[in-house]
C-alpha cells in the first residue's frame, strides 16, 4: 500500500519555484489547523526531484518535556490531522523522564488508533524514553532509537517527604499489573518482547539502544532522522489490526508541528508544581485583600493566580483528600493567630498543608505529582504569612475607634449646661454636645465628665470624680 502526497497537480510540467509557490498557498489556507513547514533543506530536496516520484509528507511530532495534559492534547490532535490529510508517515521524536498515566494513556491511545503509520524515535543522543516514555516507545508501528540513547526504567516508585516508602503490598501488586497488562496488550501485536518489556516495571530495567535492539524492544537503531527515514523507505510494517503495509519515503519532506504559544503557556501552568504555587498564591492573596480591604493588588493577581490554577486542575488527576488538607492547613494558620496555642495549630497547619501538596496530584506509577522540595518551599511561607496577617487583623480589632461617633466614647468633656432630670449640653474636642446623666443625676455646670455611649445625638455621661485636696 503506498501512501504519497501530491504537493502540485502539474508538477511535472510547473518550474520548481511555482510548485513552492503553490505549496504554501495550499498549507496557509488551511485555517484552523496545524501549521506544517516543512525544512529548507527538505524544500530543496523537493525542488531537485522534479522527475522524480511525488514528496512523501513525515509529520514530525516532539515529546520534549514531562508527559501533561496540554503536550497530550497536542500530540493527539496533530495525530488527528495528519490522518485527516493522509500524511505518509507520523514521527514522534522523544526526549522524557515520563509523565502523568492519564496522558499517556491518551497518547497512547491516538497512536494505535492511527491510520497513518507511527514511528517514535528516541533522539537525539543522550536523551531517553523514561517511565511512560518508554510505553509510548513501544506502542508505535516502528520504535527507534539514537545511538547513546537509553529507555526503560518504568517501575512504580511512592515517595513521601522526598523518600521512598513502602506501600501496602495488595496495592502495590495492584498498580504493577495493571500497567503490565496494559504493556502486553500492544507489544503482543506490534511484535515485541513483552516479557522483557514488563521487567523495566516490575525490575525496574533501562535499556541501551543496542540492549533494546538486540532484545526485540524496538526495531532498528539509527543515527539521525535522514538515516532513520532512509531505512524505513520500502519496509514492510505489521499494523496493529494486523495487515501489513510498505512505507513509501523516496522524497521524504519532514513537516513539524510545534505547540503554539499558547499551548505553551498552557503546558506550563499544568505542570503540578507551577499548579499548586498558583493555587497557594491566589488563595494568599485573596486572603489579603478580604483582611486588609482596599489594597487591590493582592485581590486583583490572587484571583487571577486562582483562575489560572482552578483551570490546571480541571486537566490533572486531582486528588480530593489533597485539597481538603491544605483547606485544613488554612483553617489551622487562622486559629493560631487566634489562640494562644504555642505553634501547636501553626505546625499542625504547616503539616496538613505539605501532606496536602504532595498528595494533590494522582499519578501511581509515573511519579509525576507535586515535587517535596516545592511543597515546603511554598508550604513555610504561605503559613508565615498567613498567621502574620491574621494576627494583625485581630489586633487591630482591639484598637479604639477613631472615626465617627463612636471616637467619643470614653472622651472627657466639660458640662456647660446644667444636667438634671432634663438633658444639657457638654463640650467635647470643641463642639457642644446634648448630653444626659444616667437617672437624672445632676451635674453642675463646669464639672468634667466622660462619654459612656452614644444614642443618636445624645452623649450618656458620667461626672469624674475629683480628688479631695489635702489639709496641711
């Protein structure tokens, strides 16, 4: 079965340069997709084979950083369009240290449900296919790997505080198979070695690229992607529904799909660390405004900082016990600034909301979760801060009024009218104030008293006792 793409219906009789010409109308008006530009050196290649048979389209997809939602959402959807424009081939370069479970199965998923044939490729050298890495390596039509490249290394690790810890025995069976049974249901058909394969989970084993080779892991070592697109033109490859086709490369014009800036942004924000810190930041800063009113700043970049995070989240396995201790942790930083607890309520706090951080992120084999070292960095700060804040707030609830009517309670004035049954008038900070005595107790003009409370316009007020002058 041949797989050709005609980049100019006359390009045998057009003169290289309209054939480019009308190459990059046809990829600019494809609106809404995946822009594909092809090499310069690919172009040339392209032009210098007028006689020869049609360019073959390679659409080259990267797996570069930590396996996360927004880089699976690109790399199946840039799947979905190369099968939509019936590319020849689809190559998935990877350089990884492994990723969330849930988008790898995603990725997965998208490679084996291709049309198109799939080629991963471990490149360039010194780079690896760890954790879930190394399942996307083998779920392809085609694995490949660079010289002084290495994979494997996929074995569930728990960590706790930074350190290893052991979990209960029935789960830890529980999560090893079912990622092997996961890994034998597509070696099998793709024709690999899956008992081998299954030790880089339960053993914990990393391959060389000539260790991988020789034990039937991938199918060819090679050392650039030139040298690797050469050796694949005229192979025969079994397809994972079990037909077998040729591939056809006599002019391969690689066609890159990189992630938009956009998708950039988005790739970082979910990254569980860069997660939790815009979360912890937001609710800071919320936390302050509502306390210290009129601020602005910390209400107006907490709630972006907490949109932003509320939107990671909805693309990460999110464990709900982790959010309720670090509600926990909240709730103990406000009542230490409350109570005289000695730390105890600021270190419990300090402790939900760790456990809560690295508990946060569900990801049981790959490891992928909220780094220990971020959880206390933001962890100690955010507690500090907090009882800080609170302490302030409640202090300053114990400071007297000072605007207002309620600024007179407790001032001294003098009586200028008389006060008796009847109200009189007092003078307070220079204003004349109607005042009356508690019982109608009368007050001569002249005689000092203090405010006790406010009724509208009327000062209740009490006569201050002076002391008797002493007989010589």
């Amino acid at each position: 079965m041949r797989r050709e793409m005609a980049l100019s219906p006359n390009r045998l009789h057009l003169p290289a340069l309209i054939a480019l010409a009308g190459l990059a109308i046809t990829l600019s008006a494809r609106g809404g997709v995946p822009a594909f530009q092809a090499h310069t050196s690919s172009a040339q290649t392209l032009g210098s084979s007028e006689n020869s048979a049609a360019a073959s389209k390679v659409v080259e997809l990267r797996i570069d950083s930590a396996i996360e939602p927004i880089l699976a959402d690109h790399l199946v959807k840039g799947i979905d369009q190369a099968n939509t424009d019936h590319a020849a081939l689809i190559l998935i370069t990877i350089n990884t240290a492994g990723g969330l479970d849930s988008s790898m199965r995603s990725i997965i998923g998208a490679i084996l449900a291709s049309k198109v044939p799939v080629v991963t490729y471990v490149s360039p050298t010194g780079s690896r296919a760890a954790s879930a890495g190394f399942l996307i390596l083998l779920s392809a039509d085609v694995a490949a790997m660079s010289p002084g490249t290495e994979t494997g290394a996929a074995s569930p690790v728990f960590m706790m505080f930074g350190q290893t810890v052991t979990i209960d025995e029935t789960m830890h069976k529980k999560v090893i198979n079912d990622i092997t049974a996961y890994l034998r249901s597509y070696t099998v058909k793709r024709g690999r070695n899956p008992s081998l394969a299954e030790t880089a989970v339960t053993e914990a084993r990393a391959f060389s690229d000539s260790e991988a080779l020789d034990g039937k892991l991938i199918d060819l070592v090679a050392g650039s992607t030139g040298e690797l697109l050469s050796e694949l033109n005229g192979r025969t490859i079994k397809r994972f529904d079990g037909s077998t086709i040729k591939l056809d490369l006599p002019h391969p014009v690689l066609a890159p799909v990189s992630m938009s800036s956009r998708q950039q942004f988005l790739a970082f924000i979910v990254q569980p660390n860069v997660a939790l810190v815009l979360l912890l930041v937001g609710a800071l800063g919320l936390y302050t405004e509502f306390t210290h009113p009129g601020l602005f700043a910390p209400g107006v970049f907490g709630g972006i900082a907490l949109v932003l995070a509320l939107y990671a989240f909805q693309f990460l396995p999110v464990n709900i016990a982790g959010f309720a201790l670090i509600a926990l942790g909240v709730a103990m930083f406000v009542l230490e600034a409350k109570f005289p607890t000695h730390g105890v309520l600021g270190l419990g706090g300090a402790i939900a909301m760790f456990l809560g951080a690295l508990f946060l992120i569900r990801s049981p084999w790959t490891g992928m979760g909220v780094s220990p070292s971020v959880a206390l960095a933001i962890t100690l700060p955010f507690a500090l801060i907090a009882v800080f804040l609170m302490r302030l707030v409640l202090r300053s609830r114990a400071w007297k009024q000072s605007t207002g009517k309620e600024e007179l309670i407790g001032e001294v004035g003098e009586v200028t009218t008389p006060l008796d049954s009847a109200p009189g008038m007092v003078r307070i900070h220079g204003e004349l104030w109607r005042a009356a005595a508690p019982g109608g107790q009368a007050i001569a003009a002249g005689a000092r008293v203090r405010v006790r409370r406010v009724r509208g316009l009327t000062l209740e007020v009490e006569p201050i006792a002076t002391a008797a002058p002493q007989s010589s």
